[in-house]
C-alpha cells in the first residue's frame, strides 16, 4: 500500500446548502421541498437556523484554511437563485453564491460545487418530482444560469449528489419526501430520468467551453452477498444493478448494458412496472459519456445480501438505537447483518474494503473514467462536548481505515484526487436531525460557535503530511 499522498491531492470537507445554510426565508429564496416537510405537524427538527453558514461561512472558511482543509464541497440552493425555481432570477441569491465562492478562493479553500443537492422547488416536487419529465428541461435552464454566473470561477461541477438516494430514500425507505416505500417502478423511473437531466446539463455545460472540470456525485454502496449460495450471489447482483450499475452504465458506457437490463427487467417484472425512454435519451447518454471529467463517490457503507422471496419490509434506523433497521426488497433481497463487521449506532456496516471495490469496479468496469473525488466520506458520531474539547477518537479512526482504502487503491492505478470528508462542520442530518453529528468542527446550535474536534487536529496533521498519522500522536 502507498504511504503517501501525492501533493495535489485535496483533503477536502463536505457540506450541502439545506444542511447548512440556514437562513431559508431570508434575501428571496423560494421553498423547496425540504422546507416544507420539515415543517410539516410533528416534525421532529427544522432547518434554521441549520449551522447557519449562510451568516458564518466566513468563520467556517478560516477555520478549513487554519487547519490546511484545501477544498470544500458545496451545493446551490436552487430557490435561492431561482425562486420559484424557474422565471426570474433572484439577484440576492447570485450575490450570496458570488461572495461565498470568492470566499473560497481568497482562503485557498477550492469550491466543489454541486447544483441540485435534494432540494427540489417545492412546485416542481408537488406536480410529480423527477417523475415529470418536465423537470429536466427545468434542471437544464438553471444550470446554464448558474455556469454563467460562477463558471469564469468554479472549476469543478456535480451535477448531481446521490440520485440513488432521491429514488431510494423518497420511494423505497419513505424516510425522504414524499414518503413513500416499495414503489420501485417510481424509483427506477426517476432514476433514468435524473440520468437524462445529469447528460443535458453536462453536455450543455461542455458546449460553453467553460475552463473547468464537470461529473456527478453517486452513492456507490457497496453490495456483498452473505453467503456463497447462488441465490444470495444473485440477490447482490439485483441489488447492485438497481443502486449502482443502472446509473453508472448511463454516465460512463453511455446506455445500459445488456447485462444491467436483465436485472432491471426482472427487479421491473418482479415488480409490476416498465421503464419508459425516449430515443433521445440514449443520444444524450452517449453524448455525456465521452465528455464526464470525473466521478464523485459517496461511500458510507456496504450492505450484505441476501435471498428473499417475500414482500417488501423497511424499518428506518433514525434515532441512533443499534440493531433497529430492516431492509427488505421484494424480488431483490435482504439486507442483513454481518456478525464479523461492526456497525454504527444507525446500523451502517463500518466495511472500508467496500470502498476499495467499488474504486477497483469503477476503473475495471469503466475503463474511460478520468478521475474519481471521494466526495464524502465520514461517520455519524453523538460526540460528547466536554470542557471545550471533543475527543472523537473512534471518527478518526473510520477515516483511517477508508483513507487506507483509498492508498490500497491509488498504488493499484486507480486515480484518485481528493477526499472530502462529511462534514466540515456539524449539519443537519437529513432524517436524524441534529444528534448525528458528522463534522470535524462541533457546532453549538444554541450559540452558533465552532469547536475543534480532536478530529480537526488529526485532519490537519494529515493534510499537512500527505501520510496518515496515529491517532495517538495527536494532542488537542
């Protein structure tokens, strides 16, 4: 394994606009879907103030330049510039992003900037979300308002963050809006869909020879059958076809493979659904695959597969109490527990080698991939704040193993250029609000300060050193 990483590699952190900005009826914006549903009766937890980085990004700029953090994911609320997500652009809302991103630049911070990060306008998710199609040519028209605005400066692009999340999560799991669970024709569906709007945006965006670099951020969970049976083998395969391979054939073989179809066809048949295209996708497709600059990959977990012939069962861990969840797909598979690998307090399977294979797949399966950003990585931790200090002892030690991954990958030729890790600073958890905290600086929601965590000392010394350090060197 490589003991070092080269010198342009960054050692990034990750935010999103939702989770962090706060702010969200202030300066125009508009609402979005998030807006609505944390505010719904009952809800648990809301987005303001959030962290509140639409005041304090200043503060959290320093702070990833005085610990050598050289680049920082974030995300475009697409209400904040348009409002009602289409018509008139808000000219508060471009001025915000035009500060923030010179921001970036000023403190050696570099922007990663991604458009569409969950937060849907909320008209567009009430009259049928990606399953309109509709939304594409929408999704199109503010990109190019947003590459003309920032794209002289911003010289790296995702169209989107986690399309697989939007599908699993609203359609699937029913932990995201619109709540809904087992629909898996809708999630396939919208899936194809984001896929023709990320190709149109992409492809748009390299039309306007604009000076940077343009992919997509995918969740890639890596998938392992329990056991050797070639039942459970084919329960993994299912289930990587419709979290993985479905979209990434789609972004690098530009159309779907015969072998990916088969899968889908029957998770589909299974089902009671179809797939609709239209022929110009696939010429969209074709066009973004011979163009995507690189590949952002989101990897918190693995799951393991196994055979299951029932009917679809979910039970959402969203409260930190091991041993809760339930995952089962009907004509996919289960996803079950695996005695020999540990879990967080939300059942995530801590399984660094996942990462590894899914950087060896991407390089072996899609030969013409460029470059792939880890564009989050990190773990759900409930940090205890005592004194002023924050000893996270076990979060550094996550991020060692998967950085080790990632070295294991890079001396085996996979290119690799950049970790940011979730979350520079603690955010708003999307579905457990604010005792899952992620970020290498602890916020204090009550007063809005920023606390190093031991984890901020640890991130820094790597960065500077370009190796790995013990985590028992570190003194804070």
């Amino acid at each position: 394994m490589a003991k070092r990483f080269p010198a342009d590699f960054i050692f990034g952190g990750a935010t999103a606009a939702y989770q962090v900005e706060g702010a969200t009826c202030e300066d125009g914006r508009g609402p979005c879907v998030w807006d609505a549903y944390m505010n719904r009766p009952g809800a648990r937890f809301n987005a303001d103030p959030a962290s509140d980085f639409y005041h304090h990004y200043e503060t959290d700029l320093q702070l990833a330049h005085d610990y050598n953090i050289n680049g920082i994911r974030i995300s475009l609320s697409w209400t904040r510039i348009l409002p009602d997500g289409e018509g008139k652009v808000n000219p508060a809302g471009i001025a915000y992003y035009n500060k923030l991103i010179d921001a970036c630049i000023a403190k050696g911070v570099e922007p990663f900037v991604t458009l569409h990060h969950f937060d849907t306008p909320l008209n567009y998710f009430q009259n049928g979300h990606w399953l309109n199609r509709a939304l594409i040519d929408k999704f199109v028209d503010y990109a190019r308002i947003c590459f003309e605005a920032f794209g002289d400066r911003v010289m790296k692009w995702a169209t989107f963050n986690e399309p697989w999340s939007i599908a699993q999560n609203g359609y699937l799991a029913g932990n995201f809006p619109p709540n809904e669970t087992f629909q898996i024709e809708k999630a396939i569906q919208i899936e194809h869909n984001l896929m023709v709007a990320h190709s149109r945006a992409l492809n748009l965006y390299k039309s306007m020879n604009l000076p940077g670099k343009i992919g997509i951020v995918h969740t890639l969970e890596g998938k392992v059958a329990i056991s050797d049976s070639p039942a459970d083998i084919h329960a993994r395969d299912l289930d990587d076809a419709i979290s993985n391979r479905f979209m990434l054939d789609a972004c690098y073989l530009g159309k779907y493979s015969d072998t990916t179809m088969l899968l889908i066809k029957e998770i589909l048949q299974k089902n009671g659904g179809k797939l609709i295209t239209e022929p110009t996708d696939f010429e969209d497709f074709a066009c973004a695959a011979k163009q995507i600059d690189f590949l952002g990959m989101n990897y918190y977990s693995s799951h393991f597969l196994q055979a299951w012939d029932g009917e679809s069962q979910v039970v959402n861990n969203s409260t930190g109490e091991k041993g809760t969840s339930v995952f089962c797909l009907k004509g996919i598979g289960a996803r079950v527990s695996n005695p020999e690998v540990p879990t967080t307090d939300w059942d995530w399977p801590i399984y660094p080698e996942g990462m590894y294979r899914q950087l060896k797949r991407i390089a072996q399966d899609y030969p013409n991939y460029k470059e792939i950003f880890i564009s989050e990585n990190g773990m759900g931790y409930k940090d205890d704040f005592e004194d002023g200090k924050i000893d996270d002892t076990p979060r550094i030690e996550y991020v060692t193993r998967h950085l080790e991954a990632i070295l294991k990958a890079m001396e085996e030729g996979v290119n690799v250029g950049g970790y940011y890790i979730w979350s520079l600073m603690d955010v708003l958890s999307w579905s457990n609000g604010y005792n899952k905290r992620y970020g290498l600086f602890y916020v204090d929601y009550a007063n809005q300060k920023r606390y190093p965590k031991k984890s901020a000392y640890w991130y820094k010394e790597v960065s500077k050193q370009r190796e790995l350090i013990p985590v028992e060197t570190i003194s804070y």
